[in-house]
C-alpha cells in the first residue's frame, strides 16, 4: 500500500493530483466517496486535474471530454477511451493506493512515458 495524501488535502474542488512511482494520478472526492483515477486525458494527454468535478465525472479541460472517475469510462464525446482508475482505500484518513496497476486501464495508462 503506497500512501497518497490525507483526506483533508483534497481542495474544495475534490481534485488532488498526486505524482507516486512513475504514475501520474489524479484523487478525486465524489461526496464522501475517494476515486483515482489516470490524471491524463485518454483524448487529447492532457492533464485531467486542470478540469472541474461534475457529480462523478472529471471534465477535461482541453475538449471538454468527460469521464467517470468511480469507473473510468469516457461518458462525453471527443472522449472515447476511457482512463484507468486505481484501488484504494482510506485508513485512518489517508488515501491508500492499494496496487499500482490499474483496476480498470481500458487503452489508457497513467506512466507519462506512454503519452503519444
């Protein structure tokens, strides 16, 4: 378990981006709920913590795709893959990451090396 931030770090706009072992990841707060996601846009790599939270979807900056952060899928055109979310867990307030490969990676991964 990789240790990513404190609940209370997450800012008012439920994004903590948060860089940890090569992956670029992007913690996202949907009410009480903790999510991680990839913090780069399966559409256009750009870096998804720069857009806004609405309800459970990740809104991207860029083209204004948007994706589900509780599963990953891409839920709002130019998006069409969808980015991968990782397993975490919250103990004693702080975000784990419970694995570094993604629970769900679809054709998106979170290395930076990837970006095309």
């Amino acid at each position: 378990m990789i240790p990513l931030c404190r609940v209370g770090e997450i800012p008012d706009s439920g994004l903590l981006p948060v860089a940890t072992g090569g992956l670029n990841l992007l913690v996202c707060r949907v009410g009480e709920e903790i999510h991680v996601v990839s913090n780069l846009c399966s559409h256009g790599a750009s870096a998804l913590s720069d857009g806004r939270m609405l309800g459970c979807e990740i809104e991207c900056e860029l083209h204004q795709g948007r994706f589900d952060v509780t599963t990953g899928k891409a839920t709002r055109r130019p998006a069409k893959k969808p980015v991968a979310t990782y397993p975490v867990s919250v103990e004693d307030g702080v975000v784990l990451l419970l694995a570094e490969e993604p629970a769900y990676s679809g054709t998106a991964d979170a290395r930076p090396a990837d970006i095309r």
